[in-house]
C-alpha cells in the first residue's frame, strides 16, 4: 500500500490498517453487537443503461468479498425504475460480466421493477402519514423553490394538500390522467434543511414509456433515492455500500426506512470512488464514444469497459488484485493505470506461453545449412515455469526475422544482425550475415543470406559458443499469417472533452491503435488458441481477439508491452 499512497497522491490514514479495513470494522461492530437478526447481505445496483467498467469492479468486488468474509450473501438487483435506456441487452451483459470476474451473485438475481407495486404502496403509505404530497410546480420550478446551498428553499404552494387529494391525484398519476411533467410526489421534510436533498424531494415521476419488463404496466416510476432503502430492506440487505457521493444522501436513505417503520433497516455506509488516469469512465462520454464510431463497439480493447479489458487480455484475476492492491479508500482516489497493467504483467509472467512471432518480417536464406526439410527443435514454453512443458518448433533454411533486428550500418550499441557479424537463432543456431539483397526498384532491403554454424544448435555441446545477441525467427514454410494490434491511450489527455466545443477528433489518440497486417507467427499458436493468451518473444503479451479471430484468420491483440512503466513510477 506504500506504492499506491506515493503513487496517487492519498496518505496511509485513507487506507485501514493491514487485517482489516474500516469498513471490515463496521461489519464486524455490527455482527459483534447485535444489530441484525439475519445473515450479512451486501449488493451491487446496477442501471441496465450501459456496460459495466474497471470502477464498477471495484465497487462489485467491494461487495462480493466483504459479503464473503462475513459468510453471508450478495445480490445483484438492477436498479431498473427509468424506462428510457434500460435494456435487456444491458441486463445480459452485466450478468456475463459478474460471472467472468468470479463475483457470481449465484440465486440472487433481483429487479428493482419487480417492487414496483410494494414501492407505490410505501408512497401511499407516506402519504397516510402526512409525509409525502403531490406537487404540480414545473420541473424548473421545483428547482428554484428548492433554493441553494447558502439559502433555504422555501415550500411548494400544493405541499398542505389533505391526504384524501393527494391519494386521489396519486391514483391518477398511476392510472395515466395526467402527461409526462404534469405532477410529482414529493417527501415531506423540511425546505429549510441545510442538507438540499432532504428539501421535500421527489419521490414519483410521471414517464409515459414502455419498460422493457413490465411493458405498459406502470407510467409513474420512483426515484433512486425513494426506491433504493425499499428495495434493499425487501432483499434483507444489511450493509448498503455506496461510493462517497452518496454520503449526503445517506440522511434521505433513512428517512425513508424509519418513515416506514422498517425492522432492522439497512444501513447506508461508503467508501472512496477510485478513478484511473487516461481512461473514461463516463458513462455518458462511453455512449458517445460508441454511438459516434470513435470506437469499435463498447468490448472496444481500448475501453475500460470491462468488455474492453477482456477482448484486450485483461484477466479476472489480475482485476482482482489490482481491487485488493487499492484496497478500501475513505476519500476519492486517483490510481494510474499502470497500476493496473502491473499486476496484469505479474498474472501473465508465470502463466502463459513464450512464442515467436514476427511483426515486421525480412527474409533470411541460411545458404548452407544442409540438416533435414524441417527441423523441430525443443523450446521451453515458459522459462520460469517447467510446468507449462515444451513445444517442438520447426527449423528451415528460409526464415523470417524482424526487420529492426538487422541494421546495415548499425548504431553504437546495436547487438543485433549486421554485416559480417553473428547471432544466435533462439533456441536454433548461430548465423552470419554475408550478403544484403536489395529491391533493385526501391532499394530497400529484401533479403538476407546467411550461414549457420553446424555446430552450434542449441543443447549441443559447441551451444555455449558466445555471441552478442540472440533473435527470434519464425520459418517461412510453416509460419502462419496472423494481423496484430498494438494498442497506446485513446485520448491524448484527460478523460473527454473539456467543453461541448470540443469534438471527440480532437481529443482521441490517431495513434491509440496501429494495425501490423502481415505478421507471421509460430503454428504452435492455433494448436494452443484455447490458451487465448501469449508473449510474444521481445514484444509485449497478446491475447487472440475473441471477436474477430479465427483459425482462417488469425487477430492478436496486444495486452501490454514487457516493459513496466509503474515500476518506474513507484
């Protein structure tokens, strides 16, 4: 955790101390004295309105794990009372997602529209009460009314009506009397409150939309801020667990409940939001993003949906721990991304083949190897793990190497290929440049024909013959054609536009995705391809493009590149 407070700027009081964190404590001061009758029950609320990405995983793991911990349950429960933009796509793919992170919310599966009947008979029971009322001021009127930070609101001219008129215009908001704008339900709490959320909020809305489950049923829909307590007192949620923006609306939250006479109410309580640096997390700015084609869909790899991360190579468990390496904050965090590539690279470094691939190819002829059509030699597929075995590569006298591993006239320090000079072949034998054929047109370099020395194949007893560098080839007669992408920020800074003048052109990247179209790489990948993800030798770790590879086409998709740029932040 001291990387992480030198690295985003919060001191180690924002983190709890190592065994528990705060919000472990309060948990646990709640079981200890009693509060609830029933087993700890967390939840993740969701808008099905758009895909899920890296902050909500945050947030989803914060549940999942203190849920865990606590051996009690965690529901996943769609915050979907806003017909509008709710969709069933959406629906299904946070599902897919919880389950790819291994946050499975199992049987409890809930939807905040199936309360819809139990949340209209608490608003009439609010009105009952005396403590709710159906205003007909214009939505900017509401507004104003509603006064400032400084200065209190003062009351809506309909806030006296009796219970009887305000229970018939009830009935009538849900029977469709009255269009869109007309009328709303508001709380009845104090105008005059220094907090403006408990200034006689809105409870009920009039939407004259289709829902997406319950169809025609319903044209009135509650407010977050109404339906949520009912919701999680419904389900038995204990701990409801929000990111801080919610704090001032935590008062609201109980209000409601105690209004209700709700038995052991939940309890409101939050946590830091954590932001990453370079990446929009906007949902508004993503749909943009989308619906512009600034981007290829929301899985796009440049995305931080989790979508995106998962088509980029991003693993479950690598999300996971970079969640545990921030662990649980107080106050709103800033984390650097490669933070989050970091622990990516710690994943993947034991964990996945090492192969040849060849991004830039320049044709080698070994003139005068005389061994057979093709070779197979034995290489390690990891170094550093024995587990994951060997494979065989096949060895030909025409082969592919990268073109910046040759220079005609080479730069101090270069050691790699150069005219008369040698290197080894990983895993194969050491060669010698003699001869450099260029294109008689353009005059740019076409060939390469070298010698090996015979002696020198590698596990051979003249192995250890030292040169200054060793390459990667690939050999032409069984490589395989492959596209690949190499991937940078999508924005040149910041996380979108600064104003509305400002258009999406100006602000992505042109250089955030370069496609190589003619790569060639070992076969050994499609018998492997179930594996998804490589490193590829010298270049980076890549994953196959689980949506447009094929074993007729073949697409990677670069994760991260082998260098770590948060060590050198750290």
């Amino acid at each position: 955790m001291k990387e992480l407070s030198a690295a985003t700027g919060t001191t180690l009081d924002d983190t709890a101390a190592a065994g528990e964190n705060f919000m472990e404590k309060l948990i646990r001061e709640d079981v200890e004295s009693g509060v609830f009758s029933r087993g700890i029950c967390t939840r993740f609320p969701p808008e099905p309105n758009g895909y899920l990405h890296i902050g909500s995983a945050f947030a989803i793991h914060t549940n999942y794990d203190l849920a865990r911990k606590f051996g009690g349950t965690f529901n996943l429960r769609f915050d979907d009372t806003n017909p509008l933009k709710e969709d069933m796509e959406y629906v299904n793919a946070i599902t897919e997602d919880l389950e790819w992170l291994g946050c499975s919310p199992g049987a409890h599966i809930y939807y905040g529209s199936d309360y819809s009947e139990q949340i209209y008979e608490s608003a009439v029971t609010l009105i009952g009460k005396g403590k709710a009322y159906v205003c007909e001021l214009a939505p900017e009127e509401v507004t104003a009314y509603r006064g400032t930070l400084t200065q209190p609101g003062k009351n809506s001219p309909y806030r006296d009506r009796p219970v009887e008129e305000n229970l018939a215009l009830l009935t009538g908001m849900r029977q469709g009397d009255y269009p869109n704008g007309a009328m709303v339900l508001r709380a009845k709490i104090d105008m005059g409150s220094p907090n403006i959320n408990l200034r006689d909020p809105v409870l009920y809305r009039i939407i004259h939309a289709p829902h997406y489950r319950t169809g025609e049923d319903w044209c009135i829909y509650p407010m977050y801020d109404f339906a949520h307590p009912i919701q999680d007192a419904i389900e038995g949620v204990t701990h409801s667990l929000c990111s801080l923006e919610f704090k001032d609306h935590r008062p609201l939250y109980e209000w409601v409940l105690n209004e209700l006479d709700i038995p052991e109410p939940p309890r409101q309580r939050e946590f830091g939001r954590v932001n990453l640096t370079g990446v929009v997390t906007s949902k508004r700015y993503l749909r943009q993003l989308v619906a512009g084609g600034h981007v290829d869909g929301w899985d796009d790899p440049r995305l931080p949906t989790l979508r995106g991360l998962r088509r980029r190579g991003f693993t479950p468990e690598s999300i996971k721990r970079f969640v545990t390496e921030i662990g649980m904050v107080r106050s709103q965090s800033m984390v650097d991304f490669s933070l989050l590539e970091h622990v990516l690279r710690q994943d993947l470094k034991a964990g996945v083949p090492a192969v040849m691939a060849v991004l830039e190819p320049l044709k080698v002829v070994i003139t005068n190897y005389t061994g057979p059509e093709t070779e197979l030699l034995s290489l390690d597929n990891n170094s550093e793990n024995t587990e994951l075995g060997t494979r065989e590569v096949p060895f030909s006298s025409i082969l592919y190497i990268e073109r910046t591993d040759f220079m005609e006239q080479p730069v101090p320090g270069f050691r790699r290929l150069v005219p008369g000079g040698e290197v080894r072949l990983k895993g194969a034998y050491i060669i010698k440049c003699n001869e450099v054929i260029k294109d008689p047109v353009t005059g740019e370099i076409s060939e390469l024909r070298c010698t090996c020395d015979p002696e020198t194949r590698s596990g051979s007893a003249m192995s250890g013959r030292k040169v200054k560098g060793t390459i990667h080839w690939v050999s032409a007669s069984h490589a395989v054609p492959a596209e690949v992408n190499l991937y940078e920020k999508l924005l040149k800074a910041g996380e979108g536009p600064k104003d509305e003048s400002e258009a999406w052109e100006d602000v992505i990247n042109p250089d955030s995705i370069r496609t190589l179209e003619h790569c060639l790489v070992e076969p050994y990948v499609l018998e492997a391809m179930a594996l998804e993800r490589f490193q590829f030798i010298r270049h980076g770790y890549f994953t196959a493009d689980n949506k447009l590879c094929s074993r007729e086409r073949l697409v990677f998709n670069r994760i991260v590149p082998l260098k770590d740029g948060w060590k050198g932040k750290k």
